[in-house]
C-alpha cells in the first residue's frame, strides 16, 4: 500500500524537529506513519512525537498531509456507481445523541443520498450502531455491496465499515487514548476527517458539540476543532459546513439505546422534544443545503415539509426493513425506578458527562471496548434544563433490570436551584 | 527496592498532568518511575511523559523528587570506611577533555579523597575509561573492595561502576536517547546528580562545557543546567560548585585515548598547553577549596604547589600501579599524517564538535554502543584557536594506522580567516 520512501529519514530528527516547533514535511509524515504501520518506528517513538503534537500544534499543511496520508493507509469506499449528491454527517458525541437516526431519513427523504458509516459507542456517549442494534434483528454490518444497493434503492443505509478504512487511525488512536496525547486538535481533527473522507461523500456536515458532556469544553477549543475540520473538508474538495451545538445538557429526553430509538421515531413522526428536533431540522437543512446548493431557509422549509407530511418517518421505516430489523421489536426494559427532586427549584443543570457514566454503568454503554451491552436500560428525563420543578416530583424514570439500582449518584446530576439561569443558546455557531 | 504505592494512581493521568503543565507529586513520579522500573507501565506511556516534561518542565521539587526516586531504583556506595574528604568531579563532556586524568591525582596528592566513578565515551566525545585503557593493562573495573582499598592506600582510583547503580537512569536514559526526549535540562540534571550521588562523596565540582563541541550550546542553557545540578547537590546535603566552561576550542593539544594519556602526563609534569593547565588548575582548586572549607585562592596555592614539586605525577603513577597499568606501554599509533594550512591567516575557530566526530570516524571513539575503539589513533593539534597560521604550515598531526586517511573533509573544520577574532574566556563562569 506505501511506496517506500524515507531511507534517509531518521524519527528521532523528526521528534526533534516538532519538539523545536519546526514544521513538518509530507514525506516525513509520510515516513512515520509508513513506518509505524509496519513497525519499524516503535510506539514509544510515535507517542513521543504525538505529545510533541499535542503541545507544538501543527499547522494547516501538516494535519491536510497527515491526513491523507492516513486515508492512503487503507481503503476508502467508491461511491461513483450511486447517481445523486451523496451528503454526510458527523456528531463529535454527545450524551442522548440520536440525531443520526432522525437526520439520514429526512435528507433521504428530501432526495439526497446519506452513505452513514457509523461507529460504537465507548465511555460516556453511545454509538449510533448500539441505538439500532436495539432494534431486533436489525443488520449493522452490510456489505459493500449491499450498501451501494440499499443507497441506490432508497437512497440511505447506517451501518459499520465493511472495508479496512484507515488503520493508521485506528493504530494511532489506541496508542493516544493510552498515552495522555488524545487531546490535541489537529490529532482530534485529523482521525475525524480521514474516516469521514475514507466514506467519499460529495459533503459533510460536521456537529461539533461543545460543554461539559463533549469533548469539547469551552466554544473557543470547540471553534478551533470545527474551522481545523471544515478547512480540511475543503482541501479535499469536499464542501464542508460545521455546527456548533451545546452539550451542557443531554439531548432529547431519552438515553439508552432502545429509549434513543423511541425518540428517534416520535420526532420523526412530528412529536418529541422541541429542542432536539429543532438541533435535527437544522442539521438537516444545512445537508439539503449545500447537497443541492440552495439557500438554507429553502432547504428548511423542503425538510420540515418531509418531516410533517410522514416521508422522513416512511424513509426510515424502509431503511429499517431494508436492514431487516423489526421496527415493533425494540428492546426496552419494562422495570422502572422513578427519580424524585429532593426540593423545589429550577433544574438549572443535568450534568450530561456524569449523567452519561451512570448510564453507562446502568449497561448501556461500555467502559471498556470488551463490555456488552444491556440495550434496553436508560433514562428518560421528565423535565430537562431550566424547567421549575416541585420537590417529590419525578425528575427521571430509570429503564433497569433490577429495581434496586443507587440512585443516590444523581443527587450531584441534577441540579436544583433557588433561582433561575440564563439557558446557553442550541447552536452556538455556524462555520463553513 | 520499592514499596508498593499509586494502586490508585493511573499513568495517563499523570501524563495528562504535566502536559497541561501541572507539578507531580513526589509519589507520582515514584509511581512512573516504579511502574517502569516492573514494566506495569510502559515504555510508549514514559516516553509520551518524557516529551511533556521536555517541553513543560519540572519545577525544583519535581526534580529533586525525581533524582532521589532514581538514586534510590538501585545501590549506592558506602564510602564510610574512609577516613577524610571525599570529592567528586564530572565533567558534561567535551572534545579532548582528560582533564579528570589530571585533577584526580592532583587532588588526592592534595590530601582529599578522589573516589572517581567514570564512564566510556560515545559520539563526539570520549569518556576517561577508554583513555585510561589505552595504558597497557589498567584495570578499569576494580571491585567494591579493591576501590575501597586503593582509595585508603593512595586516595584516588578511577574506575566504572562494580554496583548496579541508578538503574532507571539507565533505563530512562536508552529511551530517551531514540525517543528525542535527551535535551531537557530536568533529565539531563537528574540523571547526571543521581548517578554522582550515587557514589556518595561528600563535595562535587562540575563542569559545565558550553559551546559547539557541547551538549549545551550557549550560556543561558548551560548556566540553567548548572544552576539545576548545583541545586540538586545542595538539596541532598552535597556542597557543590559548578564551573562554566569554553568548549568552542577542542581542551589541549590532543585528542584521542593514548594521545589524551601522553597529554595528560606532560601536564602533571608541569609542561604542556598552558589553556588546558589553566582549567585543571581550577577546577582542582574549586574541589580542594570545598573539600577543606579553604578559600579558593589558598586552594590554588596548594594545587600549583603540588603540580611543581612533582607529588601529583607522583599520585598519578601510584594510581596507575595500583590498578596494574604499564606506563611505559600506551597504544600510539606510530604512523602519521600531517594536515596543513591552506591558506595563511587567523586560525579563528577549530569546530570542536565536528573535530570530534572526524576523530570519532577515525576509530578513537563509539558511533554506538557495539563499535570497538582503537586506543592508539588521534590528533595532536599543533595550533590552537587564535594562532596566526602560514600556508602549509602543519595544523595538525593525525596519528593513523593507515596513511591514505582523507583530510579533505578538515578543510571545514580548521577555520583560517584574514582577520583575528576575540577568543571566548576559559571560564565563563562559577556557580555555587
């Protein structure tokens, strides 16, 4: 797959060079990732030049070359054989997150197609192949051919890669998340977009969430990963558009796979939460807008229209038989706890991070890569941010298996407060 | 050697720590430093650690904690048993640098204890073991009890180390040496204090080379790792002093093993380049003044004294019986090859770190660890740095097994211009 090149290139020079802030050239990019894969440059040497990343950045040259060269690594999907604009998305991860699911149909629906590799979900945020996997039977693996098939019949499929896409990420990833060297833009930002670039849409629209249940903490970091994206996208020739989106509170109102896919379906059919609709009716705009190149208000109104008039909802419900799954068989647990407000107030937080950790060690989500999942465990949250809420009120019903759960953990999630505070707006900012 | 401690300590919190610039605690280095000793953590984790305190720091404490956490990762040397003043020196290393070969005699002819722990060279410089092994049958591996003996019967021997110590330098070191992690004043304090400490004398004198042929290249850098050692001996109850000094100019005359040796003697016997006498005067000046708490100038006093009326030779050649060398017998080279000036003019500059690795290539020193040295090649500088030179006058004597050696490439080292330039100090300066 490499040409070898890099015979006088040494990785010490090269540690060296990024540990004094130089810049780094294609071929020595080229070299090291060449060489890791097929390890004649040792981990030690790579991580070592990753935190020197981490810490001397790398500038807009460098992480189009790194990214590339990533892509090159492996295989990337040929979409060629698929009339039509095909248009992407991407969530950086958030807690209750099920955008996807509402997002793909609806552009379906409004004619584009959406060719969505999908991923599994670690840590705090849930997979959106873990969310559809809750619904039995349903096939989360096609094969490439299948996958063309099903995107040529009805214009959308969600499922795993069935290529070997871009190793070199998958091979630097695991050493970063075991090295201290994952928080670093261009490395963040880099990973993204050769996966991305790997699937070969025409577009992306990329939602960036920011606060404290995303990677992404503060708007000033968050800015910087999406314009690093964007400008990556359009060194690609890929249009590329970036939606800042607040991830201080969980999204929707469910968490947990099964309960994801409930909301999933009653926003499609028009009802559900107004702020998580509102976040997928944008999104969507945005993916019609520059998929057929017109103003976003005109791709607003096409997709509310589809929305309301039942074809998203109906494009979903084919992507779901053509993947075989059995839409009136999703996994939900029918044990519940009911989580009362210990007093009377404003629920001014939930804080989506720990919230997420609790879920997951409900079993919904994995703490290691290893853990399965209990797809029918979650929560639904009966007030969200800034409603008033009475003591003894329900503030959340727990899905479990076993009634005994500790919910004494939430008391420090939900936050009750005297007076009321200023919500953070839905979207923070656009960046094309 | 360790206790068990950090069960809860996690090595990537650690590493994210000191990327995000924060100070680590005295047990969590000795947790790294433990957990890497066992291999629980591992080397790509050290290494990604490594580069953040390469570009972040450490603070005093961090470094005294890390030098104390290293000391104590093997043996150290009991030197109890001996009655008087023990006095260390080290030097960071410089091209033509036996200045050890010199002040150790003149030391212990001086009184105090010279107990002189060395090492072999390799790169640009050479290291005192190997030019003490070109002296035909000097032992340079006593035992523990052999070293402890000579030092009562004579007060000076010059030996590797028989104990095992320091051990996670070593360790560290190998990992920095191909992970770009060498040039951190921290690293490079701590691994010098603890392998000096380790052998326990009571007073130590460095010497810092500063300039071309240098580790360290310019004033601020080498007067920061001098400040950093000096420290770090204070911090362990170890008056030390450090002296700042030229290496822009190879040290004497000559460079390599034998070369070094013959240098060495012509020195205690009172004649030789005056530059080198200078400095060997000093800095055993400096280790007499702090090992009997006498004013540097009456130290002095004493030193020359010792020189001229012959006891230091005296010392040196007891030294070598003690450790069954034959004086009579140094590997020199009978064969040479002259190499003269081009044009006439100012010798301005001999570019000592290129020097260095000419006479390196040439045999006298160790591209890596494996390579076997001949002790009998080198040069014998016949003009230093600010002599004027005439045309084809011989610069230098290069001591060969083979004639046909190539001296084109000395062309860029021997610097003559037209004009003379101002001749850096010997000293630069003296830190305490």
């Amino acid at each position: 797959m490499y040409n070898i090149i890099g015979d006088n290139m040494n990785i010490v020079d090269i540690i060296n060079k990024k540990r004094e802030k130089g810049t780094l050239s294609r071929d020595e990019i080229f070299y090291v990732i060449n060489a890791y894969m097929n390890d004649t440059v040792k981990d030690y040497q790579v991580s070592a030049l990753l935190m020197a990343i981490c810490l001397n950045g790398m500038i807009e040259q460098e992480i189009t070359s790194l990214t590339s060269i990533m892509i090159e690594s492996g295989d990337t999907f040929d979409l060629s054989s698929i009339n039509g604009i095909k248009v992407d998305k991407h969530s950086t991860g958030g807690v209750g997150d099920k955008t996807t699911l509402v997002v793909a149909p609806i552009v379906a629906a409004c004619g584009l197609i959406v060719p969505k590799m999908s991923g599994r979900g670690l840590g705090h945020t849930g997979g959106t192949i873990d969310k559809l996997e809750s619904i039995s039977n349903f096939k989360v693996d096609l094969s490439n051919n299948d996958f063309l098939n099903q995107l040529k019949d009805i214009g959308v499929a969600i499922t795993t890669s069935s290529l070997n896409t871009v190793p070199a990420d998958k091979k630097l990833y695991a050493l970063r998340d075991v090295t201290g060297t994952v928080s670093s833009i261009p490395l963040i930002a880099s990973s993204i977009m050769s996966k991305k670039l790997a699937t070969n849409a025409d577009k992306i629209v990329l939602d960036v969430k920011v606060g404290e249940g995303a990677l992404m903490k503060n708007i000033e970091q968050a800015t910087l990963l999406a314009r690093t994206m964007v400008q990556i996208g359009k060194s690609f020739g890929k249009e590329t558009v970036a939606l800042l989106t607040n991830m201080n509170c969980p999204l929707g109102t469910s968490i947990g796979n099964g309960l994801e896919v409930r909301e999933a379906i009653e926003t499609l059919k028009g009802n559900g939460d107004e702020n998580f609709k509102e976040l997928c009716i944008t999104i969507a705009s945005y993916m019609v807008s520059i998929g057929k190149g017109i103003k976003v208000e005109t791709a607003r109104s096409e997709v509310v229209n589809n929305l309301n008039n039942g074809k998203a909802y109906e494009k979903f419900l084919e992507m779901v038989a053509a993947q075989q799954g059995e839409i009136n068989n999703i996994d939900i647990s029918n044990k519940t706890v009911e989580y009362r407000a210990l007093k009377s107030g404003y629920l001014n937080s939930i804080r989506a991070f720990e919230l997420g950790k609790y879920i997951m060690k409900m079993g919904a989500g994995r703490e290691t890569k290893e853990d399965i999942i209990d797809y029918g465990v979650g929560i639904i949250l009966n007030h969200n941010c800034g409603d008033y809420v009475n003591k003894g009120e329900s503030l959340a019903t727990l899905y479990v298996r076993n009634e005994d759960i500790d919910t004494k953990l939430l008391d420090d999630i939900f936050i009750i407060e005297k007076n009321s505070k200023k919500l953070e707006p839905l979207i923070y900012d656009i960046i094309k």
